[in-house]
C-alpha cells in the first residue's frame, strides 16, 4: 500500500499496486475502462465498415466518444489504444452514423457499469 497521485483526476489516494506504470485510482480505473470498450467498439465498427485497421488521432477520437481528449491519452499511456493523427478521408455521413451507432453503444455499456 502506497500513497499514489491520480494520473487522470490528480487526486491522492491509499493503495494502488506500486508497479502500475500509469496509476489510476479504482474511480477513473472504472470510468476509463468503460471509455477503453467504447473506443475499442468504435475502432473495431470502423474497422469492419472500411475493411482495414484504421487509426485515429486521440483528439478525434475523443470528440467522437464525446470524452474529455485526456482520458484517451490516459489510455494511450497505458497502451491500451494506439492512436495517429492521420485521418481525413472520413465523410460527415460516415460520422454521423458512427456518432449515432456510438450513442447506442454508450448507453449499453452505462447500464453495464451501474
Ligand atoms: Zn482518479
């Protein structure tokens, strides 16, 4: 048991494993891995709707999710997400039908964590 600071809120909480490269405290451990599966959902639809792996920047990919941009990085440091800041060629339509598609799976995962 160790004090340890919140890499995504700052806050200072007991316990904790000390070899955590990125310490989370148990509150944004939960929100960031309900985060992690929308993302993953998202990059694996948009994988399947284009027929390649496709890579987004953090910044997009949080307007997307409609996170704050520092709980992608957050994921990005703990290498759970990979992200690159190349990626133009989407249209508004695509978007929209991501967004909408996005906003149902939220919802799923809301129920799931309460
Ligand atoms: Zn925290």
């Amino acid at each position: 048991m160790a004090l340890r600071v919140c890499e995504y809120c700052g806050k200072a909480w007991i316990g904790g494993d000390e070899d955590m490269a990125v310490p989370l405290c148990p509150g944004c451990e939960e929100e960031l891995e309900g985060i992690y599966k929308l993302a993953w959902n998202y990059l694996r639809d948009a994988a399947t709707e284009s027929g390649r792996h496709r890579k987004v920047s953090a910044q997009e990919l949080a307007s997307v999710l409609e996170v704050d941009v520092k709980a992608i990085e957050t994921l990005v440091k703990l290498g759970k997400i990979q992200t690159e800041a190349s990626l133009g060629e989407r249209t508004p339509e695509e978007k929209k039908r991501n967004l909408d598609k996005l906003s149902r799976i939220r919802k799923g995962i809301k129920k799931g964590l309460k």
